[in-house]
C-alpha cells in the first residue's frame, strides 16, 4: 500500500511557505511602499517641521508686538491748574454804617477793596429799608460801584429791581468795542440760587462803553453793579450776598 500523506503535509507547508513570502514582500516594499505597516510616512516628518517652524515665529511676532507697545510713548494726561482768585493790593475802608444788612456786606471783592460807603437817598426814596452807594478800588483804574438795598419783602424787591433791568442797555454792539476775545459772553440772566433753591434773578449786561452792569435779587434785597467789562460777571459770582 502506498504511504498515505498527512493532511497537514504539503498544503500546510505552502501554508507557511506563502505566509513567509507575504511578509518578505512586505519587508521589501520598505517604509515608502504601499504596504508600510506603522512606519510614519516620508512626508510627515517635513510638515511637523514646518509646523514648529510656524509656530516659533507666531511667538516671536507676539513678543515683538508686546513689546512695541510697552516701549509706545503714553498719551498725555490732562490737567487742570488752578489759579488763585486775585486778592486787593490796597486796605479796604471802614464803613460807617454798623446794622445787621451793612455788617453783611463785603469789604472787598476780588482784587477790590471798599473805598467809600454812603446811604443811597434815592433808593431809600423808592422804599427801601436801607440802601447804600459803594465804591471799590483795585489800587490802580479799576473801579466798581454798587448799589445795594433791603426792601420789606420779596416782592418788593422784585418790583424795584424790574424798573432797574428795563432801564438797562439793550443794544451793545456786536462785538462790543470795549471786549476783547476773552471777554465774557453778555447778556447772561436767569434765577439765583441760595441753599438749593431759586431765591431771585440775576441780569448780566454789556453797558457798550467798556463797562458791564448786573441787577440781581437775594429775597428782599436787590443790588445794581458796574464793573470793568472783563470782570462784571466775576464780580457777581463773587459777590457774597
């Protein structure tokens, strides 16, 4: 009888046969051949590279830039200066008069300083209580005059004060001759106010002959002021009743 074959015989050797071949072919194709198994491909290896490369110089550009701005020069801060308000060069005067209104009133404003004092006859003529003429000096040309009154009642000194604003300047030129650039801007009016509340009105006028007039009302009293142009609306401001 002729020997009988095993059945793991020549098949299962072309078995193995065919797998040793399979993987010598795939040794043979190398990393760059179709069948590279996990090797990296060729190309991957330039584009990590390029991608470092890349990525440094963001970095870079970002330093760059962050620095730029540290070094800029920074934008100017603004400020304020404040100048002090002009105090009198000469003594004010003493007044006369010793009640409660007079006593209140201011023996300089500004860089005037009271020189005169006197009872206003014709202001006490119209109904007030008291009334006074003054003249204040600032050492040199400048002068202002007030006058000023008390009146039995708000009312009152409304009436008074409204005779004395319709007899003011209405038709200063424009510009006036007697202002300058800086000059301030005329007429002004509106309320005066005292702890928050209206308590009278203020009118502010160019005279047109290098001088302005205010009128203003304080509750029962009324004032009338002419000042150098320049200053007439400090002077109000000022002014402490």
């Amino acid at each position: 009888m002729p020997a009988s074959v095993p059945a793991g015989g020549p098949a299962g050797a072309r078995g193995v046969a065919s797998a040793a071949g399979d993987t010598a072919a795939g040794d043979a194709a190398g990393p760059g051949g179709a069948s590279g198994g996990s090797g990296r491909p060729r190309w991957l290896v330039p584009a990590i590279a390029g991608a470092v490369v890349l990525v440094v110089g963001v970095i870079v550009a970002g330093v760059l830039l962050t620095r730029g701005r540290d070094d800029a020069t920074p934008p100017p801060v603004a400020s304020t200066i404040l100048v002090p308000s002009p105090t009198p060069t000469i003594e004010p005067a003493a007044r006369t008069a010793t009640t409660a209104f007079a006593s209140a009133l201011p023996t300089s404003v500004l860089q005037y300083a009271l020189t005169e004092s006197v009872a206003d006859e014709e202001w006490l003529a119209a109904g007030a209580v008291e009334a006074y003429t003054e003249v204040y000096s600032d050492g040199g040309s400048g002068a202002v005059t007030v006058r000023t009154g008390q009146w039995e009642t708000p009312e009152d000194a409304a009436t008074f004060a409204a005779t004395l604003v319709a007899a003011l300047p209405t038709a200063a030129p424009q510009p006036s001759a007697s202002a300058d650039a800086a000059g301030p801007q005329l007429p002004q009016s509106g309320e005066v106010i005292g702890g928050g509340a209206p308590v009278g009105t203020f009118t502010v006028v160019d005279a047109g002959d290098g001088t302005g007039v205010a009128v203003w009302t304080n509750g029962a009293t009324v004032f009338h002021v002419v000042a150098p142009l320049a200053d007439v609306l400090d002077v109000y401001e000022a002014y402490p009743l």
